[in-house]
C-alpha cells in the first residue's frame, strides 16, 4: 500500500470509528513511550499503592514496548468515548445517598468499548482486505494509554493526570487498537494548556496531586480507595471520602477545560442506569450477594464487589451521620453483617453518628463479635465516642 491509499485508509477508518460511539481516534506507533521514566519512577516510589501487578517485571516490560506485548504491531488507534451525561443524573448525593463517579453510572466501559473496538475491527478488515492481527484494549493490559493518546494527538495529559482534549474536555475513556496494519501517525498533542491554572490540586480532598513530576498519589486518591483497595481503609482517610461510594470525580469537576466544553453525550450506553447515579445508603446496605450481583451485573461497580461497596456506603453514612434510619442500619450490619471489612466500618460509622444509643450499641456489638479486627474497630470507636462525649 503506498502512502497516498494509506492515509485514506486510516481517515476512512477514523470516520466510522465516530459511527461507532467514539468521539475522537487517532494513530500513534509501538515505539516506547516518552513518559517512562515519569511512570518508573511513580513505582518505585510506591505511589501505586497496592496495586502490585502493575509492578511485576513482566508488566514493567510491557509497558516498557508495545512490541513486546504484541510482536506483530505496525500501528495503534487510540480512540476516546464521551460519557458526559450532563446533569440527567444528579451528581450531588443527599445525606442519605452516596455519590458514584459519572464514568460508573451507566454499562460497564469495558464491556462497551470493547464491543465497539471489535465493530470497528471488523471495518478495519474488510476495508484492508485482509485479516488484521490485533489486540484490543481499554484499561485492560499493561498499556500506558494516556500517553499513548496524547502521542496520537488526542490531547495533553493535565495535572490531574487526566488525557485533556481542547474541545470535549476530559470526560472520556480511552481505548486501544493495537494493529499488524501500517497506518500513518497523528501528530503528537504537544501543548500543555493547563498553563498556571492549579484548580485540580487545591480542591482534591486528600492532597492526592502532586506536581514536578505530576502524578496522582494512589494510596491518598479517593478513587483509587473506593475501587481498587482491599480490606480496611485508612482511618485517617475514612473522614475525607464524604459521600463518594465509588471513585471520584472532584479533579475533573473543577477543571475550566470541561466546564467551558464538556457537552453532554446522547449515549444509551452511558445513561444512569438504576439505582445509579445515586444509590441510597441504606438500600445498600440491606444487599445481600446474591442482590448486589443482580443490581450491579453489567456496571462498573462490580469492581469493587459487594464487601467494597458496602464498606463505602457505611463510611459515607458515618460521614451524613444525621438520621435515626442510619444509626438503626449500621447497628444492624454491625451485628449482623457476614463481611468482617463491612462490620469493622460500621463500628467507625456508628461512633461518628448522633444519638445517646450509640455507646450501648458498640458495647453490645463487642459481647457478640469474634473477629479481632473487628473487636479493635468496636473498640476504638467507643473510646473515641466517649471522649467526644466527655469534650461536650
Ligand atoms: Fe483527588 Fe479525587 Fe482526583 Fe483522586 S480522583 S486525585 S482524590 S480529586
Ligand atoms: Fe489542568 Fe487546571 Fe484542569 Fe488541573 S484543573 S487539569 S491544572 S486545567
């Protein structure tokens, strides 16, 4: 194929990739990506918390070069999604319901993107006229996907660690095509237009952004605490999720990129799907497994499967800590709750709440319980409920 019919091919392939869903596709190559060192550097210094397959040696090696994870690889469309719903969904939870990032609320990204990346496949094939050897991903593989995409001309990646475009904003997921089909390059996004503007880092919750090199502290990172972190969640971070359940978009909220040009995406696939964008505590908190799997089948927020979603939804309530309904749910997940993680959140929570109850409820809770993290959790609640009481 000579370069005049490859550059058709490619804008021909970029096209339909806008029929298929997608609001932005370029090409980048499987050389290695600029920012590695950047990325090797925020391992070693254990910003990626626990998340410890991201730091195998294998994993290393393969976001290290593309080539090493697909041999065959001549070319990679980047391709990124609006899921910008707008307000359709309110983002502001009630004191009795917690907030969901907006990426969450409708069909699972992975499930969709993947889906579209092979629609888009199958018109790479017939358009080539040969069967293209391909690995597809979205979030999926060990894929520096932010660089990738600003190499392919997408945009810059902003302090808040997000892939910025200067027209859509960062409202977007990104997916990848990686291709045994020579394409031409997109020009590398080259300015960063964040300029002096630090809006992200000041209205972070945890202080999670840091500057020079930027990058995202995951273990303070309220999205990464709701989703990806196991077990027990740091005490002195428990404070700072307020009412968010599941991720966080605070950084993004605040950006002037998507205040001035986020628009809202007629996508079904993206729309709230219910009880989402806000479910309520104490629905939640009534889920058994078996529930949780039906409600949540098909969404992102199986991720953070049952035991994670409640522990959130008992520390965002612990954090309302206004209703009689909500002292009456923790003290019944606190002594009935199968999960030890849930009811060792439901002991902070219920200490962090209003009510003359409370004490007796934490003492009675430490008659009945076994688990000895969770007795240390009952424990410590009702010393701090009795200073508190004792500073009135
Ligand atoms: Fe901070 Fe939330 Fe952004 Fe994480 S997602 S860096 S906690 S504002
Ligand atoms: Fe950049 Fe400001 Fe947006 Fe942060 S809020 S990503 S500094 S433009």
């Amino acid at each position: 194929m000579n370069a005049s019919d490859s550059r058709c091919l490619a804008d021909r392939i970029k096209s339909h990739a806008l029929t298929l869903g997608f609001q932005l596709c370029g090409v980048t190559t499987p050389d290695s990506p600029g920012h590695l060192l950047e990325y090797q550097t925020w391992l070693d210094d254990g910003l990626h918390a626990d998340m410890s397959y991201m730091a195998s040696p294998r994993a290393r090696e393969m976001r290290a070069d593309p080539r090493a994870l697909f041999p065959a690889c001549k070319s990679i469309l980047v391709l990124a999604a609006n899921y910008f719903q707008g307000d359709s969904g309110s983002s502001e939870a009630s004191a009795q319901a917690g907030r969901v990032a907006r990426y969450a609320w409708g069909r699972d990204y992975h499930e969709v993107l993947i889906s579209r990346l092979k629609d888009l496949i199958a018109f790479v094939e017939v358009a080539a006229g040969r069967p293209v050897q391909h690995r597809l991903y979205t979030d999926t593989g060990p894929v520096l996907e932010r660089e990738m995409a600003q190499r392919a001309g997408l945009g810059w990646i902003g302090k808040n660690t997000m892939l910025i475009n200067p027209d859509i904003g960062s409202w977007t997921l990104l997916a990848e095509a990686m291709l045994d089909l020579e394409l031409p390059s997109d020009e590398p996004f080259v300015p960063d237009l964040c300029g002096s503007c630090t809006r992200c880092i000041d209205a972070c919750p945890t202080d999670a952004i840091l500057l020079e090199p930027r990058r995202v502290d995951s273990g303070s990172c309220i999205s990464y605490l709701t989703i990806e972190h196991r077990g027990t969640l740091p005490v002195e971070r428990r404070a700072d999720l307020k009412d968010w359940i599941f991720g966080c978009d605070v950084c993004q909220e605040v950006c002037p990129w998507n205040q001035r040009f986020a628009h809202s995406q007629e996508d079904s696939d993206f729309a709230p799907r219910s009880p989402l964008p806000n479910p309520k505590y104490l629905e939640l908190l009534d889920l058994s497994q078996a529930e949780f799997s039906t409600v949540f089948r098909g969404t992102a927020l199986k991720r953070a499967k049952r035991v994670g979603l409640l522990r959130n939804a008992a520390v965002a309530l612990g954090n309302a800590s206004e209703s009689a309904d909500a002292v009456s749910a923790l003290e019944r997940i606190l002594r009935s709750d199968p999960d030890a993680v849930v009811r060792a959140h439901a002991a902070w929570a219920l200490a962090q709440c209003d009510g003359d109850t409370v004490q007796s409820m934490l003492r009675a809770a430490l008659e009945i319980e076994v688990d000895q993290a969770v007795l240390a959790e009952i424990e410590t609640a009702l010393e701090a409920r009795t200073s508190f009481m004792g500073s009135e």
